[in-house]
C-alpha cells in the first residue's frame, strides 16, 4: 500500500481537531464578549441608578434646610450661630432616617452616609461691595476688601486690582439690590458669578482656599452679619483690632444680637453702625451635602436666597468623587 494514502487518514483527523479546536476558541471568545457586554450594562445601569439616587437624595436634603430656613424666618428676629439651622449634620447612616425599626435596615441595598451643613454667606465679606456709586464708599470698601486679604495672608495691594477689575466687569450705576438685577447682572460675560471665578483674576487654588471662610461673591450687594461673621471679617468690616472683634464673637455667644444698637457697647465710639453695611440677620445662605455610597462620593453645592418666608433656590452644582 502507498505510503501517501496512510498518512492522508492522519492528516485529515488533524485538520478535522485542528477546525474543532478553532470553533470552541472563537464560540469562547464570542461568549465572553456576549458576557463582558451583559457585565458592562450592569455596570453602567448600575452606575445610573445610584446616580439618580444621589440626586434624589441630595436633592431631598437641600429641600428640607429650605424648610429649616423657611420655619427659621416664621420666628422672626436675628440669625445666629446658635440656632438650629447652623448646626452641622455629622455623616450619618441613611437608613437609620429611612427605617421604621432602629433594629433593622431600611432596605437590602448598600449602605449610604449623609452628611451637610448650612453656612450664612452673609458672614462673610461680599466682594460686589467693592462697586459702589460713590468714590467715598468705593474707597471705604476697598481698605475693607485689603484687611480682608491681609487676614488670609495675602498682600493687601491685591485689593485695589480686584476692586478695580470688579468695577469693570460691574458697572455701579447698574447695581440694585433686588434679585431682578442681580439675575440680570449675572448675564454679563465679564462678571464673576462665583469665588471661584476670581482665578480669572489671577488668583491661584491656594488663595482662594485662604479666601472662602472671609470672602463671598453674591449677585447683590449685602450686609455683614454680626451674629455669625469670624473674628476676622469683624476686625476687617468695623475696622477694629482683633481682641475688640473677639470681645464682640464672646458676647453673641453668650446672647445674640438682636438689633445693631446692642452691639454699640462693645465697640468703640468711632465705628458707624450703617445698616446698609451691618445687620444682625441674613438672606443668603448655602447647603453643602455629601452623599457616600459604597466606594462612590456625590458632593451638592446650592445657594439659596431667603426672601420673607420664601427661600430660593439660586444656583445648584453636584460633583462626584470616589471614596480614596
């Protein structure tokens, strides 16, 4: 027998295994690319779910400090750093809100931790002061805005370039202080809308981490609160040293100010109480909230403006992070 046609036998076995073992590793890979699409969509509906469910969340909690502002402003009178709505919520666990029994979860999912504070932006010092219709106020504010600086460390000559630009960037005959105008000042392309803003000016990250707890940057010129401004803003506002501004911080701790004339005791006799500069309650106020879901972070930042009973919702960001 030809030796030819007893290996064709062999060589046909081979190419036969040889086409079986090319059809498993292609049905192989289409499985797991069947499954690795499947994993995928999970993946990312389940990243959209708890998407929504921050949002609806965070959402939620800005709602109710409307509602603590809200039933703040039904008393009445001042606003201090004792009341209610300044006390922090420390991160807590979300079902221990949700559930009917303490002993029991709220539900079978993973967990969440809230937490968030309400902060009075009228204790700090408005940057759109700097613009006013007078050369006598716009040089007032502008040694206002350099203590300010100085007290975050930073030169006090920065402030005649930021009053300046602020000025061209807001004209003063163009500043009201309703909302109406504040919305429609917001619409000019040169105008900062926020602190953060300020980079256009040429401040860096590091200034302006120095800058949030003494400057804000609302949309219509405000009082500064003397209920709930730092040491540091009060010195700087009422031009006073800081031992008179912490004697002032002492004193509406122990009793909160309930008009401007009792704070006249505690200051020397040069200091004007104006109330177009001073007050001893606020309507600007924002919410910070941070929702953490398993190894996902989600972060709200609003401004809310409080008219009357009404409180507005003015500005709303959410960003989201990973848990390190």
């Amino acid at each position: 027998m030809p030796r030819h046609a007893l290996a064709s036998p062999r060589r046909t076995r081979g190419v036969a295994l040889l086409t079986a073992m090319l059809l498993v590793a292609l049905i192989a890979s289409l499985a797991a690319g069947v499954v690795w699409q499947q994993w995928q969509a999970v993946q990312v509906e389940s990243a959209e779910r708890a998407r929504a469910q921050s949002q609806w969340i965070l959402g939620g909690a800005t709602d109710y400090a409307r509602l603590i502002l809200r039933e703040d402003a039904r008393n009445g009178g001042y606003d201090a750093l004792s009341e209610p709505w300044a006390t922090p919520l420390a991160e807590a666990r979300l079902s221990s809100f949700l559930a009917t029994d303490p002993d029991r979860r709220a539900d079978q999912g993973p967990e969440a931790f809230l937490s968030g504070e309400i902060r009075d932006l009228q204790s700090r010092y408005n940057l759109l002061n700097v613009v006013a219709a007078t050369p006598e106020v716009r040089n007032r504010e502008a040694r206002t805005l350099a203590r300010v600086l100085a007290a975050a460390g930073l030169a006090p000559g920065l402030a005649t370039q930021l009053s300046q630009t602020m000025r061209l960037a807001v004209p003063s005959m163009s500043i009201a202080s309703d909302a109406a105008a504040g919305e429609a000042l917001a619409d000019r392309p040169l105008r900062p809308a926020r602190l953060r803003d300020l980079r256009w000016m040429g401040l860096d990250e590091a200034a302006l981490r120095a800058l949030e707890p003494l400057l804000t940057l609302l949309p219509v010129t405000t009082p500064l609160n003397l209920n709930t401004a730092p040491r540091e803003v009060l010195a700087a506002v009422l031009d006073v040293d800081s031992s008179t501004a912490e004697r002032l911080v002492q004193a509406r701790a122990r009793k909160p100010l309930a008009n401007l004339s009792e704070a006249r005791s505690l200051l020397p006799a040069t200091v004007e109480l104006d109330a177009d500069r001073l007050a001893v309650a606020s309507s600007w106020f924002e919410v910070r909230g941070r929702l953490r879901l398993e190894e996902r972070i989600v972060e709200e930042h609003a401004v809310l403006e409080r008219r009357g009973v009404d409180v507005l919702t003015v500005f709303r960001e959410r960003r989201a992070a990973f848990a390190p």
